[in-house]
C-alpha cells in the first residue's frame, strides 16, 4: 500500500468512529491551555510585555470635605461640602463657653470662608434641631441668604431662632422628609431617619461624582423609640452594598462600651419616681429639647392625676414648637400657667424646667440659690435631674444639687436612678454603622481628639485600613476622587466668641484683659496737667477695684502715691509733654512697688486729664 492509499485510509476513519475521540481530547485540553496561560509571568523572556489585567483606576470629579466646627472639640458643629462649583452646608451649630472666657455668652464658627465663596453656596442642609447643630444659623444667615433644607421640627425651631434675630420670614426653609433627597448643584443629598434625643433627627448620604459620602448627624440605635420611629438601619445597609466611598460618624460616645438604653428605661424610672414622690410637689430640670423625655413627663403626671407648669424661656419655646407642631401629645388641660400654679396643692404639681447643667442664670439655679420669684424650694419638694452633666459642667451641677439639699429637698440625680440616657451611639452601635456601611475611607467626627481616636481605633478593627482612617482638624481640606482621600491644605476656622450683641468683637487680647481684672483687679492713676505751663496741677489720686479694700489699705495707698509724686517730680519737661512716656514710667515705677509688697500685678490704668 502506498502513501496516498495510507491518507486515504486515514481520512475515512476519521470521519467515522474516530471523530467522538477528537471531540474528547479538544475538551480536555482547553481548560488545561487557560490554566497553564494563568500560570505563566506576566512578562517572559524573549517575549513582548503583557499588560496588567487589574482594573484601572477612574478618575472622578474631586469632592472635597471642609469641617469648619465639631472637630477636636464639643459642638459647634459644621461641615461644608465642595464639588466644581457648587458648595453646600452640613449643619451650623454653637458651643457655649469655656471658663477661660469670662463674660462670653456663646461661640459660633468661623464664616470667613464661607463669606468668601457665597457665590457656590447652594443651600444649607440640618440634622436636627439642638443648639450645637442650629445654633449659630441665625448669625451666618445675616452675612449669607441661602435656602435652608431640614425635618419638621428642626426647621420650628430654627424659625423661632429667626424671629429672636430678626430674621422671620427672610429666609427660605424647606421642610424634607426622610427617605427624601434635595438637589445642590452636582451633589444630592439624601435624608435617612436616625434615632437622637430629639425627634426628626436625620443622617445624611451625600451622592456626589466621586462615590457616596455618609454622615451620620448625631445618633444612636434605639428600637423601641417614643415616637415608634426606628433609625432606618435598612438603607444604610442598602447604601453599603452599594459601595459608601467614606463614612463620617457621630464619635461622643466612642469610648463608652456597649450600647445606649433605649428612651423608655427613663420612662420607667419617672414612673417609681412619681409614686415615690407622694405627698410632695415634682420638680424635674432637663434638656429643654429633649422632647421624648418631656412627653414621658406628661404621660407620668396625666397617671399620677397631676398638673405641669414649665419654667425657662428655652422650655417654653421647645414645648409650644413641639405641641404647635404635634410632636407632643398633651391631654387637654394638664399644663397651667405658672401664675395659675398656687390655686392647686404643691403635691399635685410637677414643674419642668431648665438647668440641668447648672447654669447660672437658669431656673434651677435661681431656686436653689433661693433667688426665684415663683419658686422656693422646702423639704416638701422632690427633685430630679433627668441630664449627665457636660464636661466642664460637674461643678456647676455639683453646687446645685448641694444648695437644694441644704434647703431640705430630696435630689435624684443620674448617678443614683436612670433618670437619663445619651443620645449618643455607644461602641457597638458604632461597630454595626461600620459594618453596614463598609466604608472605603472612614472620618471620625464630633468629638473631642480623644473620641475621635477612640473611634478610629473602632474603624480599624473593624477591617479599615489604617491608612484610609482619617482623624481631621477644623479648617483642613479633605478632597476624594474616589480612589484616594488627602488632606491638601488648610482654610481660615476658629472660634468667634458672642457678648451680648457683639460678633467678634472680643477676641484674644480682650479675654486676657478680662482674665486680668479677675485674677488681680484695676488700679487707676488719675493726674491733672496744665498744658500752657507744662505743670502738674492735680493728683496724682489712685482708685483701686478688685485689688484690695482701699479703707484696710491706707498705708499702701499712701505710699504708692508718695512713689507716683517721686517719679513725676523727677519727669524732665521734655518727658511731661511726652504723655505716653509719662504713663509708661508711672505704671512701671507702681507695678515694682506693688508686685514687691503684694505679690501681685494688677492691671494698672494711668489717665492723664488737661487743664
């Protein structure tokens, strides 16, 4: 048989009982040619590179996140948002003041940055409506007239603020339900329903061109709230499957373990309270905005056959806000006017009112230092303080609650009953916001630095890495393009500190002026000068206040006097006409004097008066 006989052959039977065996060495070797294929370097010898088949990295439009308050501090809480041209609000809070700044009433942010960017302004969005989240609007919106976006209630109580400001009716408000999103510019903000200490708290997600931004406003995980609205845990999870570019999370309670009582465990305590409380008349101080604990009041007196009377300016706007608005459900005739409160016996009134945390000027304090019109507190009354003292706030609290038992009443404060619960997410609420969201970046946010650590350090245990954690100060830029988040530079921020009407007009030097005067009081040298003859025609007089009792101190008086009389006797011509130089030379030779008979360097004040 020949080679041409053989092909023939050959080709016949592969048509016929050979093809199966063709088709079953054509399927095994496939998948073992893309497993060897897997196997080989991405780039051999003698062979061209191959390129690499990881995903390239998109850019997007670069978004940045400004803080402007609420960071490495308590409240005063602030955020703005950038994206190409368009800029927007996240809350505009106040703080109240440290001790270190006497005289001040309030601290607001710093608006310089935003005065100076008005034109991109688009709107300013709110969480909820306490103070250190609404509290210095009224003082932006003078300087700057944007819409304002927030629930229902927040937006009542901001209105109140406008009106006290002047502002009523001026100003756009724009009420947003959860579950409900508002337009800015190329951002969108969505509102999704948290649970806080006031009613109509939101957290927010930001869709922007470079991922979704979560900012949790204040919250906690409570699931069985007051009003039987739960914190929408669902599409945060929703949002978190879909990929949450950097979460920025309430840190207060960051370095409590656990998780936060639910509101009702207050509700129970009221309850044996009230029962305890037989005989006498209720006094109960608490937040003014605290609304759930206020309607847990209400139900305990209607039980217990009892009437209301609300005291503080700040209670009885909260609580006209929230019955106007229906967010208190107050049985017909429970609540009486104060001037209406002697016709009943003292043990069928409850009294709420203001100073749970001691302030000077409020009610509670004004009764226990016996200094209230309305009010005396008698070992008849039982007292409750429904609020954990802020920090800073302890001995404030402290001072109050001992001059009430001084005068007989029985005081029930947090530390002996739950008489208060935060409002706050604890550690393990933190954890399951964490987890829900699976953050690519992760921003702890207000709190003190301490909290913000706490919380990071959470953030990271929970699988973020380290390097995508990041602790922010006021004032620094945080811009994303969606694959990295840096800080890149630094815009004014600070404090502007509030007296009376004035907006920072008290800055630095006038807090060490103040801290001078309280620490060593004022000397004031007064002096007469005839100009025509250049001669000292009267003084020089000294007049002291707050350094030291003029009528016990004669001989020191005199004696700086006679020194003053010296040092103007040995004044050339030259230097008398120099009034400047003059007043330079008699505070420094009675500063000398009285710092080495006393110790102490007050303030020391020269007038000179022509004649």
């Amino acid at each position: 048989m020949n080679e041409k006989d053989n092909s023939k052959k050959k080709n016949q039977t592969s048509n016929s009982t050979a093809a199966p065996k063709r088709k079953y060495y054509r399927k095994k070797a496939a998948p073992k040619a893309a497993a060897d294929t897997s196997l080989l370097p991405a780039v051999q010898e003698n062979e061209k590179p191959v390129r690499s088949r990881q995903p390239r990295e998109v850019r997007r439009t670069p978004v940045r996140i400004i803080p402007l308050g609420g960071l490495l501090e308590i409240g005063k809480n602030m955020t703005v948002f950038e994206c190409s041209n368009d800029m927007f609000i996240l809350d505009c809070g106040l703080a109240f003041p440290d001790a270190d700044m006497p005289g001040v009433d309030i601290v607001i942010p710093d608006f310089t940055y935003v005065e100076r960017n008005r034109d991109r302004l688009r709107g300013i969005v709110l969480t909820h409506g306490h103070e250190d989240h609404i509290g210095g609007l009224a003082y932006l919106l003078k300087k700057v007239n944007v819409p304002i976006y927030g629930t229902k209630l927040t937006l009542g109580l901001v209105e109140g603020k406008l009106r006290e400001h002047g502002l009523s009716g001026k100003v756009q408000l724009n009420v947003i339900e959860p579950k409900k999103t508002v337009k800015m510019g190329c951002m969108a903000v969505e509102f999704i329903k948290v649970n806080h200490s006031i009613p109509d708290a939101v957290g927010m997600a930001i869709h922007t061109p470079a991922g979704i931004i979560v900012h949790t406003g204040d919250f906690k995980v409570d699931y069985a709230p007051i009003d039987g609205k739960i914190i929408d845990l669902a599409r945060f999870g929703e949002l978190g499957s879909r990929g949450v570019l950097a979460l920025m999370a309430d840190s207060t309670n960051a370095e409590r373990p656990g998780y936060t009582h639910s509101e009702r465990t207050v509700g129970e305590s009221f309850d044996k309270l009230f029962k305890k409380a037989e005989g006498k008349r209720i006094i109960i101080a608490t937040f003014s905005s605290n609304i759930h604990r206020v309607q847990q009041i209400i139900n305990c007196a209607e039980r217990y056959g009892r009437k209301i009377a609300v005291f503080g300016r700040s209670m009885v706007n909260v609580i006209n806000t929230a019955i106007e608005l229906g967010y208190l459900d107050v049985p017909k005739g429970i609540i009486i006017d104060i001037e209406n409160m002697n016709r009943y016996e003292s043990e069928r009134i409850v009294l709420i009112t203001t100073g749970s945390q001691g302030e000077p000027m409020s009610a509670l304090t004004r009764m226990a230092m016996n200094d209230h019109k309305k009010v005396n507190i008698t070992p008849m009354d039982f007292i409750i303080i429904s609020a954990t003292p802020i920090p800073g706030n302890e001995k404030y609290v402290t001072r109050v609650v001992n001059e009430l038992m001084k005068s007989g009443a029985e005081v029930i404060y947090e530390a002996m009953y739950e008489v208060h619960v935060s409002g706050h997410a604890c550690q393990e609420e933190l954890k399951l916001m964490l987890a829900l969201t699976k953050p690519k970046f992760f921003i702890p946010v207000h709190g003190e630095y301490k909290h913000l650590k706490k919380h990071a350090d959470l953030g990271v245990e929970m699988g973020i890495p380290k390097e995508n954690v990041i602790i922010a100060s006021n004032g620094n830029v945080i811009e994303t393009d969606g694959n990295k988040m840096n800080i890149i530079s630094q815009v004014p921020s600070g404090r502007v500190l509030v007296d009376g009407l004035g907006v920072g007009d008290v800055g630095s030097i006038v807090l060490r002026d103040r801290k001078h005067l309280a620490q060593d009081g004022l000397i004031i040298i007064v002096i007469g000068i005839e100009r025509s003859t250049n001669t000292i025609v009267a003084g020089p007089d000294i007049i002291s206040r707050g350094f030291v009792y003029v009528r016990e101190s004669e001989e020191l008086i005199v004696e700086a006097k006679n020194i003053l009389s010296s040092t103007l006797f040995n004044c050339s011509n030259a230097e008398l006409k120099e009034w400047n130089t003059l007043k330079g030379k008699m505070r420094d030779a009675l500063s000398d004097y009285i710092y080495q008979k006393t110790k102490r360097s007050p303030m020391i004040l020269p007038i000179i008066m022509e004649t």
